[in-house]
C-alpha cells in the first residue's frame, strides 16, 4: 500500500486567496481541492522556474494567466502550495525565496533572499563566533547581536540565509526592518535578547530543544515541528482543506505561535498560568487549550468549563470556540462568565440570595447607609475609607469575624489601622452583611465564598475535567479560591491567561499562591501582538508609564519585551473642551477614515467612553452627524452589525476588537500615574482594543 503525500498549505498561499477575484477564488478552491487529493496526478504539470534560487520551487498552470508556485522536494513525498498570483508576478515571488530546514530547530522557513549568495560557509558547530566589528566611525550604535555565534542566532530561529543582514542591526528600527523576512520565532526571539534576555533564557521559556540531531533534508519531519506549524498547515482531507480555504483570514485556527501551539496541547502537571500584553493572543490559546483538554482529556459526562469574567465577552468566546470545535466538541465544553455560573449553582441548591456588585443602587445602597449610620465617628474616617476596607480587606478576604479582621493583612491600603481601631470599625461590616441578609442580598465575593465552602464540604467536584479561565486579572481571590475549589488538584486542572496591564476591576487584586493555585514552573508569557500596531501599542504603553503592574501572583510584569507585527500611522491624540468637540472629532475622524478605506469591506469602529452617559451622549451626537451606531451591552456586541459605529464603556469593551477605535478619556485620568493607575489601566485597554487605527480624545 502507497501512502498517500503529504500536502500541507502555507501561510502566504492562504493570504493571496483572500485577496484573489471571486471569479478567480473558485477556479483556484478546485484546482487546490484537486491537488490535495493527488498531487502526483498526471494532469498536474510541474514547470521548472529558470531563475529562482530554490530549484524545488515550481510552477503550476492553472489557467492561461494564473500559476500556483509549489515546493516539490526532488526526494520525500511533501507538497506545499505556498503561493498563486498572475504568472509573471507569481514567477517574481518565486524567483528570490528558499524553503529550507533550519539545522538547529528543524523547522521549516520560507526565506526572501535579497542579496547574493554568500560564500560558501562551515558546518555551523565549526564556525567562531565573530569578534564585534569596530563600528565604523560615523556609526553611534554598536551592532546588538554581534557576540553571539551563528548557532546561537540560528537556534533562535534566523534563517542562514538571513546571519550577516541579522549582524548588521544595530538598533530597534533595523530589527523591525527586517521583521517581515523573518520567521515569527526568529523576530521574537532577537528582539527578546535586544531586551535584556539570554539565548538560553529565550529557548528554555519557548520549550526548544536544540540537542537533536536535525535532516535538513527531511521536509516531512520539518512539517511537524511548532515553529514550522505557525507558517504551514498539513491538509489531510478536502472537507478540512475547504475549511481552510474558505476563512483564509481566520489566521489564529490554523497558524498558531510556537508557544501558542505548546501550549495549546499536552499535558501540564498542576495549574497554568500565561501572561501576555493585550492583542498576544491570550484568549486564542486559551480556546485552543480548551478544544484540546475537551478532545483529549474530558472522559464521558464531564466537561471542560471556560470561564471569563464579563458576560459579553464569555458569549463572544463561545462563538468563536464554535468555529473552532465540531458539535461533538463543544458538547464537552460550558462557556460561562463566573458570576453567571454562580448565580446557576446557587439556584440548583435553592440559595435564594440575589448577588449585588455594588453598593450605588438600592436596595444595596440602603444596606450600605443603614451600615454606615453606626460607625463610629469619633474615628473620623470617611465613607470612602470604609466602602474601601470593605471591599479591599474584608469581602476580598473572605473575613467574616472580629478576630480575623484584628490579624487582617491590609496590603495596599495606606495607614496602620490599630486592632483597637479595627475593633470600632468592624461593627459598620457586621450591619452591612445583617443588612444584606435581610434583604436576601449576598455582596459577589460572600457568594463566590460560600460557594467554595460548599463545594468543599459536599465533594461536590468532578464535574469539570479541567477549567481554562481568560481574564484572570479581574477575578479577586475569592473568585480564584473558588475556581480552586471546583477541581480536585491535578495535572490539566487550572489554565489562566491574563495581563495586570488590563486589571479595570481594581478591587480584584488577587496572588495566586495566596488562593491555593502554584504555577511554580508552569508560568509562560506571550509576547507578539497580533492585533495592534506597533504604533497604537507603543502609544497605550507610554499611558501605563510609571504605573506598577503586577504578574497575577506576587511579582511584576512589564511592557518592554512585548512587540507588534503590523505597523501603521501613530494614533492622533487631541484635547477638546466638552463633549460636543469630542463628539465632531470623533465624526471626523470615522468619516475620514471610511472614505480612506472605501476600497475595502466595512471598517469596525468602535466609540469608547469612560461612563454610560458619555456613551449615549457621544452616540445621539454622532447620530445627528448621521452615523448609525449600535451600543455593546452585557447580552450583545452586535459583532455582525455592519455599517454602524459601535460605542462602548471602557470596561465593556474588554476583550474585544475593532479595526479603528475613538476613546474619549476625560482628561484628569491621566494626572499624576502613581494616583491613576487604574483609569490609565481603562484607557490601556480601550486604546489596545484598535487593529489599525485610534484616536485618543482628550476630554478637558
Ligand atoms: N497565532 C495567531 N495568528 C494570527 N492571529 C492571531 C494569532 N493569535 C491571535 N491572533 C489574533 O490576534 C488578535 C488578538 O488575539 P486575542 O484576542 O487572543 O489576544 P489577547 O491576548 O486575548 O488580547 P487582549 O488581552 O487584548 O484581549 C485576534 O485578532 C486574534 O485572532
């Protein structure tokens, strides 16, 4: 029995469909279709390409005027379609690219090789690392990765090809110049070590071994490797190449990031947790882990749950989670935001309590001001010293005695309170709590409290196979012991993925290790922005400048070794005075922007503001200036809504996406950042929620 060969598509292949005329789209789908099933088929005439550098690089007559370019190894049985374009511009591309087999991670890389030849080199083992040039005379900057050795820079992912142009760079802008022709791997891999990072460092955090023996001649091997899978994907039948074919944007399905892709699959010893800046592809892997925890380790009447914090967004999720996964998949996934899954299981045990998540509207409100009217005002301390204590100490604690609170840590909050101090404040708390219960009123984190404690007491466990949870920034302790408490320990059990630049609930400053859940050993970042600018990026890093930022756990995190793919203009900051300024920016910035981009398909633009009323005021006001606009809420993001702007709150735009965003910040959140931290942690978000471009108006 012949095996049948192995076909796999590339990245670049996918990205020149998009953009392919539908007459020429379905003509393209057929032939694909056709060579994926047999690519050895005598109707398919591989032509040789005179002047391209890689001799298993060939073309393939589709039509009079359009030709495939496929890489057809003189031996093994791998066929990759890698490109289509008209014949002369199809021959272009072909003519100055190399698939070859990097020697050290044995990864596949598709390589643009500008220059000429060089001449030909040592075995890589064999060759000295080079002393640093003395920089020429006019040149300030020093060459950055000069003391490394080609393997070194190999290991990373840089191409041979590519060593000397990789020597030469000597700054920032020199990296991201040559950022294209770089495999992801690569790029990430040098600017991690401009940051600060050893090789070793790199390698060992990205899971690559570099101590195998590597056949640079074995495409088939190449094709399985992380790094090879993050630019090409093996099609093994026609209903999963169509799949492909017919979303060739929906590049985060198929082509995930080596760390990503380890990530996503096999088993982990204990609990999991991934940081990355916004747009590094936290909630991609997070639906990918889920998918695989479902098909591989979720036995018969369990399920993986995917919690969130926000209700928009968990409903966002499970949409995608639906492209991702098959009916049979998503029966052993429940997406779920964790208050709704609270409030769930409260009423399967016929807990009555409604949960409140504030004290502004009544009947909480009543409760708080009935609390309130008995504190002690000899103290003289105010109502906000209180509402804080409360929240931050007391709920965030779980304390429900005197004798807890006096030995309470008080981390964050300024001022000693003294155990007699504590003692005449304690009574305020009590009454709150009677007040409540009275009321059949339960404050979020008494809920996520009890909860737990039932869950303890009645071994009520098993009925999730693992949780993966996305937003971990905004989930407190008490939510995070809760979430411990709905899985025995154990490998896959626990899987977050969060950013401390994105905590907007600020409450919910949680450590980890202080809810039972140790990641020791199991903490990975991700560092490449998939969805923003480098501009826009940059442009929301500067806000947070100043601001301490936490890792989730009890260290830090920062914003230096993060980076973007894609670059465009740097976003507009403008100061106006009232909302009626912001309101015609704003206009005229959308206006400008749709008539710029006419040629393509409607630009999402989403309107973000700091407070519900902003929101309506700027949307009634962009109405009369005649853009439609739709409101995101808690139940819809109308992703599928075309031709309007959207407009959403700061926090309700969490996690989600648009090609352009307006954010109307008014102006005192960016005072003095040791004393913003937390609106200039709205505005991070907000700004980062943009592909392609912001404007940031400043509202005085
Ligand atoms: N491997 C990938 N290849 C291509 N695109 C990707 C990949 N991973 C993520 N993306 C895209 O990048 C964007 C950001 O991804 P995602 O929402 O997962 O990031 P995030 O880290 O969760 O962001 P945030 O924290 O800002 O909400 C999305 O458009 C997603 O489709």
């Amino acid at each position: 029995m012949s095996l049948k060969p192995k076909v796999a598509l590339s990245q670049d292949f996918l990205i020149q469909l998009s953009k392919l005329p539908s007459n020429v789209h379905s003509k393209v789908m057929k032939w694909a279709i056709q060579f994926q099933s047999d690519p050895t088929s005598p109707g398919i005439n591989y032509e040789n390409i005179n002047s391209a550098r890689d001799s298993n690089l060939k073309s393939v007559r589709l039509d009079r005027d359009w030709r495939g370019i496929v890489f057809k190894p003189s031996s093994g049985d791998v066929y990759v379609l890698l490109y289509v374009d008209h014949h002369d511009d199809a021959y272009r591309w072909a003519e100055n690219r190399r698939l070859s087999i990097n020697p050290v991670t044995g990864a596949m890389q598709l390589v643009v090789i500008e220059r000429q030849a060089e001449p030909e080199a040592p075995p890589l083992q064999d060759r000295p690392k080079l002393a640093p040039p003395s920089p020429p005379a006019a040149v300030a900057a020093p060459p950055v990765y000069a003391t490394l050795s080609d393997r070194e820079l190999v290991s990373l992912g840089v191409p041979e090809e590519l060593l000397s142009e990789v020597r030469e760079i000597c700054g920032e802008q020199e990296l991201d110049t040559l950022q294209p022709r770089l495999p992801v791997e690569a790029y990430e891999g040098l600017f991690l070590v401009a940051a600060g990072d050893s090789v070793s460092q790199v390698l060992s955090e990205r899971e690559t071994r570099v101590d195998k023996k590597v056949d640079t001649s074995d495409f088939a091997a190449a094709l399985a490797t992380p790094e090879s899978q993050a630019r090409f994907v093996v099609v093994n039948d026609d209903e999963s190449m169509m799949a492909i074919m017919n979303a060739p944007l929906e590049q985060w399905r198929v082509f995930l990031h080596p760390t990503q892709h380890k990530l996503a699959s096999g088993d982990r010893s204990g609990p999991v947790r991934i940081l990355g800046g916004a747009g590094t592809g936290k909630t991609v892997l997070a639906m990918h882990r889920a998918k695989w925890l479902a098909e591989s380790r979720t036995p018969a009447g369990k399920k993986v749950l995917f919690t969130t914090f926000t209700r928009n967004l968990a409903s966002d999720i499970e949409q995608n989670l639906r492209t991702l996964c098959g009916p049979s998949t998503m029966e052993k996934l429940e997406v779920r935001n964790l208050d709704s899954w609270v409030h769930g299981f409260m009423r399967s045990r016929k807990l009555e309590h409604r949960i409140v998540y504030g004290r502004r509207d009544d009947p909480a409100r009543q409760a708080w001001q009935k609390a309130l009217a008995v504190r002690d005002t000899k103290l003289e301390l105010t109502e906000e010293f209180y509402e804080q204590e409360l929240e931050q100490v007391v709920l965030a604690q779980g304390i429900t005695t005197l004798e807890e609170y006096k030995v309470a840590r008080r981390t964050g909050r300024a001022g000693v309170l003294s155990r007699s101090k504590r003692e005449a404040v304690w009574p305020v708390f009590e009454e709150y709590r009677g007040q409540l219960a009275s009321r059949k009123l339960k404050e979020v984190d008494d809920a996520y409290r009890e909860v737990a404690a039932l869950l303890a007491d009645s071994q009520a466990d098993g009925q999730y196979s693992a949780i993966v949870v996305d937003e971990t920034q905004d989930l407190g302790p008490q939510a995070l012991k809760l979430l411990r408490a709905l899985i025995a320990p154990g490998p896959n059990d626990l899987f977050f993925v969060g950013d401390g630049h994105q905590r907007i609930y600020s409450r919910n400053r949680a450590a980890m290790s202080r809810c039972g859940i140790d990641i020791r050993g199991r903490a990975r970042k991700l560092y490449l922005n998939y969805r923003t600018t480098d501009e826009i990026r940059r442009q929301a890093v500067a806000l947070l400048e100043g601001c301490e930022v936490d890792d989730l756990d009890e260290g830090h995190d920062e914003v230096r070794r993060y980076r973007s793919l894609s670059h465009g203009p740097t976003p507009e900051v403008l100061t106006v005075k009232g909302l009626e300024g912001a309101a015609a920016a704003a206009t005229r910035f959308i206006k400008e922007l749709r008539a710029e981009w006419s040629g393509e398909s409607a630009p999402s633009v989403c309107v973000i503001a700091a407070t519900e009323k902003q929101r309506e005021a700027l949307a009634s006001q962009l109405q009369g200036a005649g853009l439609n606009g739709v409101t995101i809420s808690a139940e819809s993001n109308h992703a599928d809504a075309r031709d309007v702007v959207h407009f959403a709150t700061m926090h309700r735009a969490k996690g989600l996406e648009f090609d352009a965003v307006v954010v109307v910040a008014p102006d005192d959140f960016l005072g003095v950042p040791e004393e913003t931290v937390n609106q200039r942690k709205l505005l991070y978000v907000a700004l980062t929620r943009a592909k392609r471009a912001a404007l940031l108006i400043r509202l005085k």
